[in-house]
C-alpha cells in the first residue's frame, strides 16, 4: 500500500466513523427528547416547547 492509499483509507474510516457518531446523536435526541420528553405533556405545552428548542436552535452559534 502506498502512502497515498494509506491516507485515502484513513480518512474513508474517520468520514465513517463521524457520520456513525453524528447519527447516534441524532437518534439519541429523537428518542429521548422527543418521544419520551414531549410524549409526556399536553399538545399546548408540547407546541410550545418545540417552538422554544426552535427558537433556541436558530440563534445558536453553531447553527
């Protein structure tokens, strides 16, 4: 192998292994946070949670 390959499969698996870890965020949050969290309110107090996450998430630095 040279070293060109080396450093192609060495970011191919870095590239694998963020997208698994940004996906495993992604899935925690739906599971938890949406369908635990906001299962448990009423629809009103549910709205309005989701509207503030929103809110929040827009005025976020990385966002």
């Amino acid at each position: 192998m040279t070293t060109i390959d080396q450093l192609l499969f060495a970011l191919k698996l870095f590239t694998a292994l963020g997208c698994s870890l940004v996906a495993g965020v992604l899935f925690a949050f739906s599971t938890f946070v949406m369908n635990d969290a906001l299962a448990r309110l009423q629809p009103k107090e549910g709205i309005a949670a989701m509207q503030s996450i929103n809110i929040t998430g827009d005025q976020s630095v990385v966002y």
